[in-house]
C-alpha cells in the first residue's frame, strides 16, 4: 500500500521503508529525514543534493524525560543538558545534580 505525504508542495510517496520524491525534476529516494532534508535544501538554496549527502539520515529517538521522587517532591532530569536536574519550590526553580537539590531540600526542611 502507498501513502503520500506532502511536504513544503513535494509530494512523496512511501514503499515500506523507501521514499520517493521528484526534486526538480529528478527523483529523489531514501529514508524519510534524507528526502525531506533534499526538499527543504532545494526549496531554501534552489541547489539540488541527494539524500545519501546529508549525514544524519533517520530521525533521532524521542529522550523519555526521567523524574524521580524525592519526599514527596517530583525532582526531573533536563533533557537538554545531561545529568542536571531542576525542581520548582515556592515558585523558584533549584537546577543542579541530584545529589545538590537532595541536599537543598534536607536542608531546608521542605515536607510535602
């Protein structure tokens, strides 16, 4: 079964796991990412690349945001920066490592 997917006025069209497209009048395939990143490449500079050019060809996996609880506090992990966390007491955000915000909140004696 084919689907077709439309991007910035390409279309293209998916065959299990290959994609096509026509890119200014040549056909284009590969993973999904390395045909869009073509479109978008000849839509911006109006200079044609294939797919295969581009370094990264598949999307990246989703980070599942980690929260641990900590008496009664909810403390999360910054997805953007590894191994900081952060956590919002009286409306003021504590970011640090772990062990930093554990301490903060013993030491200020905050019960939930």
């Amino acid at each position: 079964m084919k689907k077709r997917y439309s991007h910035r006025g390409h279309q293209i069209e998916s065959h299990g796991d290959l994609y096509t497209s026509i890119v200014n009048g040549k056909s284009v395939s590969g993973s999904l990412l390395g045909v869009k990143q073509c479109i978008d490449w000849w839509c911006d500079t109006r200079i044609f690349r294939r797919p295969s050019e581009f370094g990264r060809q598949d999307f990246r996996a989703a980070q599942t945001a980690r929260a641990e609880s900590y008496k009664g506090f909810q403390i999360m992990s910054d997805e953007k920066q590894p191994g900081q966390w952060y956590i919002f007491v009286r409306g003021q955000l504590i970011k640090g490592a772990l062990p930093m915000i554990k301490n903060y909140i013993d030491t200020h004696s905050l019960v939930r």
